[in-house]
C-alpha cells in the first residue's frame, strides 16, 4: 500500500493508497469511469436506454416542459450568472499560429471580404436552416479544414459543428434539441456531409460543447436564450457528471458570446460580432473544435491509457455496457459522483472494494472531510456499525494549490465572495423547490461584470440597444440589452464576486448497492435498521448532524460486511457545537424526504433527519415491489401531490400541509398506507404506522432512535418468522 502520495488526492495524503477506478456504477445516482481503460469502439455503438431515473420520476425522462425546467433553472442560478467579462475570450481561446493562418486563408479563399468587413457566405437574414449551411459551407468544410492541417496534430483531434435540430437527444432528464454541437459521434473528418447526418440521432454523453441560434441579435442577452443554454448544460452534467464545467455559446444574428457553465453558475464573455471581429470569432471555433479533455473541463487527475496516458475523456469512450445510471443533474446545487475503486497494485482480477467519491462544496460550508477527520481522531478505523470506512480523505490540490470555481475553473476571472452567516442553510434535491410566494416578485438578479468599461468603441451594422457600463442587475423576466464591453481590473477585490465550491475527495469502503436496489423487503429494513445505528453514532458520540437522510444516501452492504446498511454523504453535516448556521441561503435535504418542521423553517434537529427515514421507507414502499421492482404505474401518492405543488408554484410551506395531511392519526390509514399495493402495505405497513405515531405524536428526541430501531428490529423478527413458516408450510 502506497502512503507517501496518493494521485487521487492530488498530494500526500493522511492515510492513502494508490487507487484505479472501475466503469460499474457504484450506485444509482452516481457515474463511474475507469483509470486505465481500453480504448473503445466506434461511437455508433450506444446500448443504453434513453431512461434516466429520479426519486421524483424513477422510471425514465422526465419529459418536462421548458416552462417548468425553465422556472427550476432560473431559481438554481439565482445570482450565479456573471457575463460581458472582457478577458473571458483570451483565457479560455488564447491566440496562436493556426488561427491567424486560417484567418489569412479566410481572406485568400474569399471567405472573409476584407474590404466590407463580412463574411461572404453569411445568411441575410440569419435564418437557423441559413446559419446552418453557412457552419457546413464555410466553417467545418474551409475553415477547420484548414486548421486541422495547421496544428501539429494533423487535425485529429479537430471534431465538427453539426446540427442537432431534428431530433432530441438520447439519454437526456428531458427532451430536448439543441442547434449545434460538437459530438463524438462525428468524428473528426476532412469534410462533413450536414444532409448525412440530418437522420442521426445523438447523445448527451458524447456531447463536448452545445451552441444556440437565434436570428435576432437582440437575443444574445435575453433571459430566455440563457435559460435555453442552460437546459443544455445542465444536461449534459447529469450525462457527464464528473465533468468540472460545460462550454457552450450562443449566436444571435451575428453576434456571438461564449459561455461557460460550472458549478458555481455561469460566467459568459462580451459580445462578438464575427464580421467586425473575424479573429475573434475564428479563436473561438477553432477553440471549440480543438479542445482536449481537460480545456472541456474533466478532471486532469483522472488517466486512461490508449497508447499513451491521457486524461480520461468519456465523450469519446461511448461504449457504455453497464446499466443507465440516474446523474445529478443540477447545475449549482449538485456536484458530486462516485466510482468504485482497488489498490493500484493489486491485480487486475482484484476486487474493486473502495468508493471514490469527488464532491463540489460550497465554501462555506463545514468540509465533509474535515467532519471525518474530527471522528477519525476518536474512532481510529475501527468499523462502526451504520457506517463506511474511510480510507483517506482531503480537499484535493493541484500543483499544491486548493482546485475551486473562481481559480482553477473560471480562471480568476472572478473572485470568491467573502464567507457570511446566514439564518438558513443551503438546499438541495432532484431539483430546487420554488421559493416562497411573497418572495417570487423579488426574482434573483443576472449580473453583468461590474469593472469599469472599455473606451475601445466598435462600429455594429446592427445597432443593439445602448446600456450603461455601470454594475447592473439584470431583472428576470425582461429583456436584458447587452453591456458595453468591460476591462479586468489588476485588483481582485474589483472583480465580479461568485459563490465559490471547492473541490475534495474521499475513498471509503465498503461498496454498497443503491438503497432502492433491494431485494426483499428484509434486506431493506436490516440496511435502514443499522443506518439509523449509524445516524446515531454520529450524533450522539461526535455531535454531528446529517441533515441529508434519503434514499441515495443509504447503501446496503455487501453479503459478510458487519453492517447491512450503511449512511453516507456528509455533503451537508454540520458539527452541532458550532457557533453559528452556515453561510448557504436555503433549507437542506431532499424534498420528497425532508421533515415536516424543516419544509416550514424550523432550525434543523435529529428528530427532523429520523422523520426524513420515515419518508425514505414510505417513498420505497409507494414505488417498489417486494423484489425491489419498479411499479409500473403509481398514483395519488403523497410524493406525487407534494411535486404537484411545487410544480404549480407552491412553496416549502405548501408542501408541508401536504405531507402533514397524508400523515395524521385520522387521515394515515386510509389516506396514505391505503394506497400502497398489497404486498407493501401488509409487509411495511405495521412498521410505518408505528414509526408515524413515534414521530408525529410528541416525540421524544432522546429516545427516538432506539424506539425506531426497536420498531423495525420487532418487524423484522415478525417478516422472518412469517417466511420461515411459509417455507415449512410448502415443504414437500
């Protein structure tokens, strides 16, 4: 076992070894990639199904509407949009060589009249089907031709913008259709045929950057176009999910901006116009084209070999032979994934027996690995019963410095906002819950970049609308004109704040099984009965919290493991001895699993994170079978009537008057546990009845735990003696 330096960790580590990671999925909503795998086959060959689970909607895609994604979306932003960020273009497409040799065959070719500063082929109007041709004509077929035969690579590495308009992705939370994009399924070529590949079908996993037309140029700022973008990008982070950040851009008549999307919100550059700024335009595409793993933004640390090693990039191992797995799609409040791993110097044919877990905090958030460390000094390694076993645990550096958003991610183009105190904590969830109604005409606030303005002045053929150079906020719900472009300031303290996540990483033991994976209903009640031990030793022995108990968040173990299930995710753990709440603004949990008195406000309590197991077992019950089956159809649930507010603009407050009328002594029996199918009601049924009256009837928090793991330990007993009977009574 190596320990002096671990490569998952980006530096020494306090108690590491030298790890690969596997392909399988760990869990359902993880995603899993390999250190070292074989190169794979063509991209034409996809196998997994279009589906992709959600506790909302575990049975496939959710099919919503951009109505209802779009509200989601524009509360998971918030603030967290900067753009018309002046140095954005010379960080992310620096000049060089090639591009100004493709600029002067633009010229040569006729491509680019110089005299009229246009480009010839250009659409007048910018119609979509226009653009489109002039992206086959002028740009994949000329210019990045061209390109490819100027960079030292011959061009292999250079893919194609292709229309993706005719039908939505596969593999995607919703249906969508993008404009343009970059894809692996068309790989690099000489020449690209557009009429070809009209009947193609793509995929969100091969997808490495997305772009939207749109012929009005006043469009380029508008909330919707963002919005659009945004769909886009959040989907491909639930296809990719260990991908740092998502590039994308947006071309509105002739004016181009690109964006980049991470887990902190979005950050966009000023405005193009790629005819009065052919250069810039041509860094920008050829840029797209000709990015490698790591400039797309997924973790350098991670290797594949295929000839050489070289960051792993998984839009180009399409191969995928395991099952789908349910990603978290989110853009701010969601970031992180996991993997199983083994001892870099074990066999090939050794077990995979670590997780790998790589996590994206809010900064000022208490550190998940700081929360282990603080157990670690008391618990030593020893396994506890209800919980993994840690392996080794840090914020993960790069070349000796902490990898964030502000630095390692947007590239000091921002700076971090200082740490606060609030009164609330942060949410998080399959997707934000709307807020408050008294609250939803204070709408949150797109902000542009607050340097002082360029006194560079450029000659548009079509006018945008003028705005101020000032600091602005940009209202939801209106048009947003573009800002004159701006200077980076040489001071940090005038840059453009963003909330700021750090990166970490963990490797834990044992390798679970998805909660709702089980295989009897005495495999699931054994994994929450030492969960809920496990819930225990945390709070009572080290005075932690969990605040995120959900059915993603319980593993059931390995057959032989000491613990039949065990609680993971301290994401959201706070030390209850702490002086203060965290700096993060909203409720924590999982809406489908959070107690009754956090949805209405109430400072979060063990109690809270007892009744969030109640809910998990009630969620299973109402959407599983005995054998762990998805039910093909459910209705009148109260999951169901809780998103159903949510979706029609309810808010946390709303949601709780749903579940506490599903949940009274007069209303649980005949309203909730009634329309569980037979199998669940009578196997679960006595337990759920019996944990409701311990929690909704004057609970006693001290007390709680044992009389719940009492509970369930007397209806496991009771599920045991019942099969062990039925087996005799069908014994020849």
């Amino acid at each position: 076992m190596k320990t002096a330096s671990n490569p998952l960790l980006g530096t020494p580590s306090r108690a590491g070894s030298s790890v690969v990671v596997d392909d399988t999925p760990l869990r359902s909503n993880s995603s899993a990639v390999r250190l070292y795998p074989k190169p794979s086959a063509s991209a034409s060959r996809i196998s997994a199904s279009d589906a992709r689970s959600s506790p909302s909607n575990p049975g496939g895609a959710s099919k919503s509407t951009r109505t209802v994604m779009d509200n989601l979306l524009r509360r998971e932003l918030g603030d967290g949009v900067v753009r018309d960020l002046p140095a954005f273009v010379d960080r992310f497409f620096p000049p060089s060589d090639a591009t100004a040799d493709v600029y002067a065959y633009a010229l040569r070719a006729g491509l680019y009249d110089g005299l009229t500063a246009r480009w010839a082929r250009w659409p007048q109007p910018a119609s979509e089907r226009g653009v489109l041709s002039f992206f086959q004509d002028v740009v994949d077929n000329h210019l990045l031709q061209r390109f490819a035969s100027s960079t030292s690579d011959s061009g292999s590495g250079v893919y194609r913008y292709v229309p993706s308009n005719e039908t939505p992705l596969r593999n995607g939370d919703c249906m969508r259709k993008t404009d343009l994009l970059l894809t692996t399924q068309v790989p690099p070529g000489d020449r690209v045929d557009f009429a070809a590949l009209r009947p193609n079908r793509y995929d969100w996993r091969s997808v490495r950057v997305v772009g939207e037309l749109k012929r009005n140029p006043t469009k380029s700022d508008d909330e919707s176009t963002l919005l659009q973008v945004a769909n886009y990008a959040r989907e491909v982070f639930g296809a990719q999910p260990c991908r740092r950040s998502v590039h994308a851009f947006t071309l509105c008549g002739h004016y181009l901006r690109a964006w980049l999307f991470d887990r902190s919100g979005a950050i966009g550059s000023t405005l193009v116009d790629i005819h009065a700024q052919p250069v810039l335009f041509l860094r920008i595409i050829c840029g797209y084209a000709s990015m490698d793993a790591t400039q797309l933004g997924f973790d350098p640390s991670i290797k594949w070999d295929r000839g050489e090693e070289t960051v792993y990039d998984p839009t180009v191992a399409l191969e995928i032979k395991t099952e789908p797995i349910f990603s978290r799609h989110a853009i701010v409040t969601r970031g992180s994934a996991c993997w199983k791993a083994r001892l870099y110097e074990a066999a090939p044919t050794s077990e995979w027996m670590y997780a790998v877990k790589d996590q994206w905090r809010a900064s000022e958030r208490d550190s998940e690995c700081g929360i282990i460390s603080s157990m670690m000094r008391e618990d030593g390694i020893d396994q506890i019963v209800g919980l993994p076993r840690y392996v080794c645990f840090d914020e993960f550096r790069e070349d000796g410095k902490l990898v964030d958003i502000a630095s390692t991610v947007r590239r000091d183009l921002v700076s971090a906002k200082r740490k606060r105190r609030a009164t609330e904590p942060a949410a998080t969830g399959e997707m934000p819950p709307p807020p408050k109604r008294r609250s939803v005409s204070a709408a949150p606030a797109w902000s542009a970049s607050h340097n002082v303005s360029s006194s560079r002045k450029r000659k548009f053929s079509d006018a945008l609308p003028a705005s101020s150079s000032h600091s602005k906020k940009i209202k939801i719900g209106s048009s947003v004109p573009a800002a004159n472009p701006v200077v980076a300031a040489a001071d940090p303290a005038s840059l453009p704040k963003c909330n700021n996540r750090i990166f970490s990483r963990l490797v834990m033991t044992p390798i679970g099984k998805g909660l709702e994976k089980f295989s009897s209903y005495t495999e699931l009640l054994a994994a929450l009965r030492d969960a809920i031990r496990g819930h225990q030793h945390l709070y009572q022995k080290h005075h932690i919290l969990h605040r995120d108990v959900s059915v993603h968040n319980i593993l059931i173990s390995p057959p032989g493991h000491p613990s039949a299930g065990v609680l993971i995710d301290l994401d959201l753990a706070i030390n209850t001895n702490r002086a203060a709440n965290s700096g993060a603004s909203h409720r924590t949990g999982t809406p489908d699993f959070m107690a009754l008195g956090v949805l209405e406000g109430e400072p979060h309590r063990a109690c809270h994170d007892l009744e969030s197991f109640f809910f998990v077992l009630l969620w299973l019950a109402t959407f599983y079978d005995a054998d762990g089956n998805r039910r093909p159809e459910v209705t009148g649930s109260l999951f169901q009537a809780c998103n159903t507010q949510f979706a029609g603009g309810g808010d946390f407050e709303d949601v709780a008057m749903v579940k506490g009328a599903y949940v009274t002594a007069e209303k649980f029996e005949r309203k909730t546990l009634a329309r569980l199918e037979d199998d669940a009601r009578t196997a679960l049924g006595p337990l759920l009845s019996d944990w409701r009256d311990l929690l909704f009837t004057a609970p006693d928090e001290p007390r709680l735990w044992d009389d719940m793991h009492a509970a369930i330990v007397r209806r496991l007993a009771e599920l045991n003696a019942e099969e062990q009977a039925a087996a005799v009574q069908f014994t020849p």
